[in-house]
C-alpha cells in the first residue's frame, strides 16, 4: 500500500506545510485535495474566504469601506459553503488590514441559513478588535472552548450584553473565556449572571477587571475554574453598592490554580476569599506601593494562600507610569513569607530591596528554586546587589537553578560601578 495514500500520514504531513505548499498538494490528486484543503481551511484569520463562498462581495451602495454581497443568497450556495465550513476549527479575526462587511450581510445568512451550525466544528474563535459584533452569535456552537473577544466600545455594551446571554446555552462546552473592553465597566450588564452558568469554565480573563463580590461570588461556584486573570486596579470613580459575600467561603475556588490580579486588589480578593489550592499568584504592580503595603499584601498572601509554589511581582506594564523612586523593601517587608515552605519560584520585577533584604529571601525559603529579582532600570540611583553576596547565596541555597539580579562588580569596595550586570 502506498504510505502517501493513508488519511491519517497524510493530514499530519500537511499540518506542517504552509499555505502555499498545502495549495500545491491539493491539485495532486483528489485523496491529497481533501486532506491538504482540510489543512487550508482549518485555521483562518479573516472572514472573507469563508463569506465569499455564499455570494460576491462588492464595495457597498451606502459606505464604500464595507462591504455587502452583490446579489441575495440561493440555496445552492450554502451547499457549496457547507463543503468547505466543517473544515474550520479556528478563527482570528482582526479589523486590522481586513474587510470590514455590512450589517445586511449578517442579515442575509441570519435569514437564510439552513438549520444547524454555521461552522460545526469551530473550536476557537478571536475577534479583536470587537469588529464582528453582529456575527459572533451566528458563529457559536455546541463545540466552542475558545472565545476571545477584544476591544469592545462603549457603544457595543448592547452587544457584548447579548453575546454572553447566548453562551449558557450555545456554548455549554466553553472553556476559556476572555472579555476586553475599554470605555464603560461590566458591572453595568450583570456580569455574574452571564458567568453563573457556565460550568466547564477553566480560564478566565476579564479587563478592565470589575471582579465585584456578586462577580466573584458566581465565579467561586464554578466547579472547574483554573486560572483568573485580572491585573486592572478596581474602579475607584464608581461606589460599589453591591453585596460583601457570606462568611463561610472557606470551600469554595477549589479548584482554582493561578489568580493574576493587581497589587492593589490583593486584601480586596484574597481576605473574603481563601484560596487554599492556590499554586501561583502573578501580581501587577498599578499603583506605588509603601513599604507598609508590602508588608500588608505579603502577609494577606502568606496566611491565605499556604500552599502557594510561584509567586510573582511583574514590572510596569507602562513605563511611562513607573515612578521614579520606588519604596525600598526592607527585610522585615518580606518577614510574612516564611510561612510559605512550599514556594519554589519568587520574581520581584522592579522592587529595590537591599542585599540583607536578599539574603533573608534566601535563608527565609526552604524549597526556594528560582529567584528573579531582576530591576529593569536603576534610574533612582538606588545600587542593586553587591558581588559579595553571590557566595553568600550558593552556601545558603545551594539548590537554586535560576538566579537573575543585577550585580554591582565594584560595590565592595564601596563605589558602585557605572554598568550593572545581570547575573543567572
């Protein structure tokens, strides 16, 4: 038998194809044609190869940046559109460089589409920009794990309200989900109801992060949660008038991995709720913090999270917003991390400390692995870690596989060098 014949050889030889050999294989013979358009059609970061099937697409009547079908939709042509929609499993859509389409061409395959998915076998959809706003419902179905959509305006809360009232129902598989908007807060569409149901819910990302008490009261009820990803500080322009949650939420996010949220939020989310299977909690920093408040948010993250293994302090997002001078951390400030003897991994991106600050790190974690305390400016004028401690360290923690900091080579003879060095 021909090894080159074999359905299964050859989708996984063309998987790794490109497009434009993939076009090749396809005109070899008709076994390579179905299997080398499977590879063609399965991922695909625009609309219209897909909207091009149904009808031409001209420059519309009203606006000539959008575009329209020319003529109204026949039977025969989602015939042929269905011979090639099972074959995609992935969309990523960007308005970015792509068409832009009318409202009447979601409207005519709204109408006239037969019964049954449009795409059947659609596993993970990304629209960002939020371009495609009228389409995404016609686009879910029974096997979507995968919903990304990105840069929803104000004028959209309508939509996005609507979207995730299908997702219950349309999408009973979804896994990930993530929502980013810009101009007005989640809390205005009753986030918490949307999320509720979803039960196979793994990951989640929601920006700008509104996690009110209800929000995070229905995320704690979801059996399969994973991972929260949220680093926008809480509204402060807004009065929250929403309910605190009960007492007893000592079962609850038991399931729940890694949380990544602001340094700002840390009493806010893990006071109320006790994450005790949290494994890695990823902070970022939004606003300055004291040296008061490191202590504060070491000690609310070491009495609530006790099985924590990788604990990481991010760097700016915007450097621009970095403050020139930030609060040196003493080794007091890192006193409440003693209680953590399951943490393998610390990066404190950006937070000067002092090298006894360093050492305590050091002598203070027992399972400690991978240590980054790596500053990405030294602008303040604040030197970083002598030399001298290297030795120090190996004979402290002499299992330590990752080490990143910035050394000052001439700091012991008591002036600093002009070049700090990075050190692994």
């Amino acid at each position: 038998m021909d090894a080159l014949a074999i359905d299964e050889l050859l989708r996984h030889i063309f998987q790794y194809c490109d497009r434009h050999d993939n076009f090749s294989n396809a005109l070899v013979s008709r076994k390579w044609s179905e299997e080398a358009l499977s590879a063609l059609w399965k991922h695909l970061d625009a609309m219209y190869p897909l909207l091009s099937l149904l009808a031409p697409l001209v420059k519309s009547k009203d606006n000539s940046s959008l575009r329209e079908f020319e003529r109204p939709l026949w039977s025969h042509d989602w015939t042929i559109f269905r011979k090639y929609s099972w074959r995609v499993y992935s969309i990523s859509y960007s308005s970015i460089g792509s068409e832009l389409y009318s409202h009447s061409v979601f409207t005519d395959i709204a109408l006239s589409k037969p019964q049954g998915d449009l795409i059947p076998n659609l596993r993970n959809l990304v629209c960002s920009p939020y371009s495609l706003c009228d389409f995404i419902p016609l686009l879910l179905n029974q096997r979507l794990v995968d919903l990304d959509i990105g840069g929803a305006a104000a004028s959209s809360l309508p939509k996005v309200k609507s979207l995730l009232s299908y997702l219950p129902d349309r999408c009973p598989m979804l896994r990930r989900l993530e929502l980013r908007s810009f101009g007005y807060e989640y809390t205005e569409i009753g986030l918490d109801v949307f999320l509720s149901p979803l039960s196979t819910l793994t990951e989640l990302e929601i920006a700008p992060a509104t996690l009110t008490p209800c929000v995070m009261h229905a995320l704690a009820c979801l059996p399969k949660l994973e991972h929260i990803r949220s680093t926008h500080r809480w509204p402060t322009h807004t009065t929250n008038q929403l309910p605190y949650p009960p007492v007893d939420t000592g079962e609850w996010f038991t399931s729940l991995g890694l949380l990544e949220i602001s340094t700002d939020n840390v009493p806010l989310f893990l006071e109320q709720y006790k994450f005790t299977n949290l494994r890695k909690l990823v902070l970022q920093p939004d606003t300055q913090q004291t040296r008061e408040q490191h202590f504060r948010f070491f000690e609310v993250i070491s009495s609530c999270c006790p099985q924590l293994e990788i604990l990481q302090l991010d760097k700016w997002r915007n450097a621009s917003e970095r403050p020139l001078k930030l609060a040196l951390a003493t080794w007091e400030s890192f006193a409440p991390l003693r209680r953590l003897t399951r943490l393998t991994e610390l990066s404190l991106i950006d937070l000067p400390m002092t090298a006894p600050g360093l050492l305590y790190l050091a002598e203070s974690l027992p399972s400690l692995e991978h240590l980054d305390l790596q500053r990405t400016t030294t602008s303040d004028g604040t030197p970083a870690f002598p030399i001298s401690v290297l030795p120090q360290l190996a004979v402290i923690r002499p299992q330590l596989t990752f080490l990143c900091l910035y050394a000052w080579l001439n700091s012991t003879l008591g002036r600093p060098a002009s070049t700090p060095r990075l050190w692994k």
